[in-house]
C-alpha cells in the first residue's frame, strides 16, 4: 500500500508541475510609483488576469506647444480640472481631423496635472472588455485616472464596443468617481456608416425618424458628456505651426521663413497640412540644417 501511495502522490506532484507550466502567471503587483502613466495588459491565451504596466519614457509634449486649437484645448482643460478637484465631470470624445492635436492635448493634461494626482490607463480598443477589471483595479485608489483609448472605432460585431456602452452609461454598474473615460477619434459616431442605413429612415408627419442601424452608432458617441471636434489647418495655420516647431528645434525667426517654401512642398507630398506633419517637417529641417552647420 505504501508504494501505491507513493506512485500516486509522485503522479500527482508531476501533473500539478505540468499545470503550473500551462496555466497563467499570477500578475504582477502595480508599481503606482514607477510611473504617472500606465498601459492595461491582458492575461495570456488562458484568460489569465490582467495588469497594469508602468510607462517609463512619457510624451512630454506641452499643451503650450498646441497652435490653433486653443478653444478646444480650454474645453477638455477647464472639464480634466473639475475632475482632478473632485468636482463632476465627465467623459471626452475628441473627433475630427487627423494630425489635429487630439492625443496630444491628452498627453498635455497629464504632463501639466500629474503633481495634482492626474493619471493615464492606455487602453487599446480590443482590452475595453476589461473595463471591470481596470475599474476594480484603480477605484480604492487616491488619484484621478483618465482611461484613454486612442483612435478608437469599432465593427459592429466587436466586443469592447458593448462593454464601452454599458461602462458609459447604461449598466446598473458604473465606473468609479475617480476614473474618467477620454477617447480620440476620426470617426463621430466611431462605427463605419453605410449609405443603405440612410435609407431607413422614416418621415412620421414632421417628425424625421432614423432607422435603427443610424441610432445604434449614434448612441455610443452620444454617452459621452463632452464631444470636441478638430479641423484641417488652412495654409497660414500650418505655416503658424511649422514656425513654432522650427523656433523649438533652435531654429531663428530667418530660418523658419527661409523654410516655408519647404514647409507647403512637404505638406503637399504628404497630402495634409496637419499639426503632425508640421511637426515632422520641422524636424526633418532643423535636424539637416543643424548638421550642415555643424560640417
């Protein structure tokens, strides 16, 4: 009998070594003082719980450095200060043109309100399912979270897309007081639009009526408090922004006219006359130039 024990409790020691391999990793503690910024990290294919990653290397882009969206800056601002106060708030939606400084007056918010408690969840669309778990995680905690999706849309069909909704509005289970939602994107209602869905509606009297498909996608959008919109620079606010740039790099105020020309020919070829392109051509400029002085 005693080696049958054996024989079993060695079987039975090997198979829990083998589930130990496969099953996931308990994850890692966070380090809330490693960081003012983090990203949220999903388990492993095994559904393992997820974690918060700490940013070491944070943009350090100042909202100073925004030209030309000053009103939309003061909007997101004056609603991220009542938030960092404890005063209500609510949840962003920034839209409208790409390059326009939607991200950037984000990452802006955080570098100028961290000392006040101001903290950043990067979350990728596909990990919003977790919204539950990022919730629990930070709703002990004493800082302010803003949970911040980048260019986010969705497909129909994607799970995160629901699991938004409800954490917005609409769940018998909220996020906590201290975690905001703060998303960017290019799309205003943030799913695909189809020509056929227009076809649906219905004229009841006076009354314009949309067809469902319409009103799914605008729902989303329309649960977050605040919408921001941003739009394409004319030539002079680009060339605004290239000078601004430029002057940043080290550059002179003869230096930067000298560039325009550059400035509109690089806008041209890269189809867009965006804060983001501004900002690569004064890069690309200062840095060729800087080296031709240096030669």
């Amino acid at each position: 009998m005693s080696a049958e024990r054996d024989k079993l409790a060695d079987l039975a020691e090997r198979l829990l070594a083998r589930l130990d391999a496969v099953l996931p990793a308990p994850p890692p503690p966070t380090d809330w003082g490693a960081s003012t910024a983090f990203r949220w990290r999903r388990g492993g294919a095994l559904g393992g719980p997820g974690w918060l990653e700490p940013v070491r290397h944070i943009h350090r882009i100042r909202l100073a450095d925004l030209r030309r969206v000053d009103a939309q800056i003061r909007k997101v601002e004056q609603n991220t200060r009542q938030f960092v106060e404890g005063r209500p708030a609510n949840n962003v939606l920034l839209t409208g043109a790409r390059g326009t400084g939607k991200s950037s007056i984000v990452k802006g918010l955080l570098n100028k309100y961290a000392r006040q408690g101001l903290r950043l969840i990067e979350v990728d669309k596909r990990e919003l399912v977790d919204l539950p778990a990022i919730t629990e995680r930070v709703a002990e905690r004493s800082e302010r979270f803003l949970l911040y999706c980048d260019d986010l849309s969705f497909e129909a069909a994607e799970p995160g897309y629901k699991t938004l909704k409800a954490a917005l509005d609409g769940s018998i289970a909220t996020t906590s007081d201290n975690l905001l939602i703060y998303a960017t994107s290019n799309r205003r209602h943030l799913m695909p639009e189809y020509m056929q869905e227009n076809l649906e509606t219905k004229y009841v009297g006076d009354e314009v009526h949309p067809g469902e498909a319409v009103e799914e996608k605008i729902s989303l959008s329309e649960r977050f408090g605040i919408w921001v919109s941003f739009y394409p620079f004319d030539q002079d606010e680009y060339l605004e922004i290239v000078t601004h740039w430029l002057k940043t790099f080290g550059c002179s105020e003869k230096n930067a006219t000298a560039a325009r020309e550059e400035a509109l020919q690089w806008a041209l070829l890269r189809g867009s006359r965006s804060g983001r392109v501004a900002h690569q051509f004064a890069r690309d400029w200062s840095g060729r130039n800087a080296a031709a002085k240096r030669a």
